[in-house]
C-alpha cells in the first residue's frame, strides 16, 4: 500500500471524489505541446509538475514586473504514483506534509535524463490508438527504450472535443486523428515508465503547482517557443553542455536566437489541431522558421492578420522588461503564444464555416463550435492572446542560491530572440496588409 494512503487528508480539489475524497487524481494536460517531460492537469485552472528546487526558488523570487509574463505560482502539492486492482496507473495529489516528499533534486542526474515532470495515469478514449508521431532515428530522444512505451493499461480519460492530427516530415497530415496532442501522451507514457521503475522505493514526490495559461481560451492554439543563443545552464557538465551547444549550433537558436519546440494550431477548414513537435524545430532553416510562425498564424483558410499587433505589443512589452532584469539568465526557458482558434470564427465568411461544410457534407463540427458563437460575449475586434515564459530550472541571477557565476547585464541571448522574432512577424505583417 502506497504510504500517501494513510495520510489524513481531506477533500482536496474538484477532482478528489474519485479518489476516495483523499487527494485530487491528476489528468494528463491534453494542450502539452513541446518539454520533455508531462504536466499535470490539476483542475481548470492549475496544472502541476515535479518540483525542481531551483525553479521553485525562482517562482518566488520573481521581479514583480516579470509576473505578468509568467505562470502564476501556487504552491506545492504531495503526489502518490498508484496502481488500481484494475491495472490502471494514476497519480494523485495531497496537501504537502513536510520531509515527506522527493523532490526531482533529491535524485541523481541518472535517474533524471530531463526534467522529471510526472503524469498521470493515461487512460485512452476508445477512439484513439497510440499515435507514433516520430520517425525512426530522428534522434536519441526519439529511440528511448520500447519499454518505456509500454506502460501497462495506458488509457486517456481526459480528452478533447476537437481531434489532433500530427504533420509529419513532409508536411503530410497523418490519417490518424486523436483525442490529445500526441507529444502529451508520448511524454506521458514515458514518464509514468519511469515512475513505475521507481515505485517500489520512492512513493511521494514534490510536485509545483502553476497556473494554466490556457484556461482562457476555447480552442487554445499554442506555439512553444526556446528561447536564447544557450540552453545549457552553469552547473551543466561538460558533456551536457557540449550537446546542448551542438543542439543550438545545428538549429535557429544561434542564427535567431529562438527555435520551434512544439506547436498546435486549430484549422477552421478541417475543424481539428494541427501539430508539430520539437524534431521538426530543430531541423528548421531561417526561412523555414518563418514558415513555421506563419502556419502557426494560419487557420486553414485565412492567415490571422489580426494577432500581428497584439502579439508584437506584448513581444515589445516583454523584450522591454527583460532588458532591465540585470544579472538574469533564462538558459533552456522556453516561451509560449497562446491565442484562441474561435476568435476569428465571427469574421470568416458563411459559406466556409464548419457549419456550412457540414450541411454540404464535407466534414463534421466539433461540440466546442456547436454554440454558434464567436468568441466570450462582449469580446472587442482585439482578439485575446497570451505570452508567457515557462520552465526555469536552470535560471538564475546575482545572489540566488548563491550561485557561483555571476553574469553582467540582461540576458541578450533571451533579448536576441525576441528581437528575432518581432523582426519576422513585423515583415511578415508588411508583406501581408
């Protein structure tokens, strides 16, 4: 018996019914589009993931200027990895009792080949197959051991209304649509492999709980962003390091400063999520970056014109804040652009909605887009969009955890890509009126 099962707690969160009102029982976060590791839906408004110390600690030391541009954080939680007598794997969360817990730095670096973030158990709808979105000798990452892809009773409760589908390596959409970005539940199942592994010695872990930056939105099109010329931090070894550095030579990390790590994009054409995943990023040319970004502003019939001046202000407000954080670096950070896929519902023309389509027979309208609505009533022409930075393990600045090195400036790195990045989108506006 998992020794969290003892521990006198009461109900915990919306989801704690089916845990015998004990713990809140963690779902997968279906909206995962890029990391290395899974996150955790908590409930509407908070996903979690396995502490890291140092990301912990500069949660909250954030400058008070940098909150707006980062996920809000609300503490930590204990998590238990169980097995059912039905053979399901679930996680679930507790109050957080100290000295209980395992942290991901109480592990060694073996046992931890990225950041630990922990997840569910997948319980899979019945109208989804496990999607294999890689293609063979992509890169070590992709060929991590079968074993690991063969969680028992792997299922997903938790599922979208709208079907993804995976661009594979020659832009060609793969026949197989499913309920949840496939690189959530690749990440997913591997993670949970690992929690197993471990399962007999290590029953409680850390996990951060952080706001869900995409509750907001209907149909949340998400493009996962890292950011920054390095993504090695200072206590990286050196065999880290030199992979990492290769990593950013061979990619747009060090021609922009920024490179693609996931993205999903909702098509009104078709009525389902576009993906792709961080191998494609990593291949990409400058100009197939900007093919990228312009996909990403693409709704299958239209390119969103509209989000160019929304999403530059909040670029320039951000780019303008970090420039004034001296001494932070923000190595392996990513960024994410949130805007909502319903938002332009309202301007496309009649004939070419999903509604239309479905009465001449050329596909079928998700529930989300049943209501016939635009976007939240009394919403104004400026749609809503959302740039936040995630994923802070290796962060630092003068005097945090005292830190042996100590950098000059703002992080130009960071700077540089922002500036890559209002530089395209700013053409990419011109090049379109």
């Amino acid at each position: 018996m998992c020794v969290c099962q003892t521990m006198e707690v009461g109900k915990y969160g919306k989801n704690a019914t089916r845990s015998g009102d004990r713990g809140v029982l963690l779902e997968p976060f279906i909206h995962q589009v890029g990391g290395h590791s899974s996150m955790m839906r908590y409930d509407d408004h908070t996903v979690c993931k396995p502490l890291i110390t140092r990301e912990q600690r500069f949660y909250e030391s954030l400058p008070p200027e940098m909150k707006e541009f980062t996920p809000e954080y609300k503490g930590v939680v204990s998590v238990c990895f169980e097995g059912d007598s039905d053979g399901y794997i679930n996680l679930v969360a507790y109050p957080y009792v100290e000295n209980e817990a395992l942290e991901q730095d109480d592990l060694p670096e073996r046992d931890q080949p990225r950041r630990k973030h922990s997840r569910r158990s997948l319980h899979r709808s019945s109208s989804g197959t496990e999607h294999k979105e890689e293609k063979p000798g992509l890169a070590s990452d992709s060929t991590e051991s079968i074993q690991e892809m063969k969680s028992p009773r792997v299922d997903l409760h938790i599922h979208s209304d709208v079907p993804f589908q995976m661009l594979d390596g020659n832009s060609g959409l793969s026949s197989e649509k499913i309920s949840y970005n496939p690189w959530s539940l690749r990440c997913h199942k591997q993670q949970l492999s690992r929690m197993r592994s471990e399962s007999k010695d290590r029953k409680l872990y850390k996990f951060l709980l952080l706001e869900n930056v995409v509750h907001h939105f209907k149909l949340p099109c998400v493009l996962d962003l890292k950011m920054g010329t390095r993504q090695h931090g200072d206590d990286a070894s050196e065999e880290k390091a030199a992979r990492q550095m290769k990593k950013c030579e061979q990619s747009t990390s060090a021609t922009l400063g920024v490179r693609v790590c996931g993205m999903q994009v909702y098509q009104l054409d078709t009525g389902h999520y576009l993906c792709r995943n961080k191998y494609y990023g990593r291949g990409l040319s400058i100009e197939g970056f900007r093919n990228a970004l312009y996909q990403y502003l693409h709704n299958g019939i239209e390119l969103r014109k509209d989000l160019f001046e929304p999403v530059l202000a909040k670029l320039r407000s951000l780019k303008a804040v970090l420039e004034r954080q001296a001494s932070y670096r923000f190595y392996s950070s990513s960024l994410l652009i949130i805007y909502d896929g319903k938002d332009s519902r309202a301007g496309t023309p009649l004939e070419r909605r999903p509604e239309a389509r479905l009465k001449r027979g050329e596909g079928s309208v998700p529930e989300s887009l049943q209501d016939g609505g635009s976007s939240e009533p009394g919403s104004s022409a400026q749609p809503k969009v959302d740039v936040r930075m995630i994923d802070f393990a290796h962060s630092t600045f003068k005097g945090f955890r005292d830190d042996p090195t100590v950098h000059d400036g703002p992080d130009m790195g960071y700077v540089f890509g922002l500036e890559s990045l209002i530089n395209i989108m700013e053409q990419m506006r011109e090049e379109n009126q």
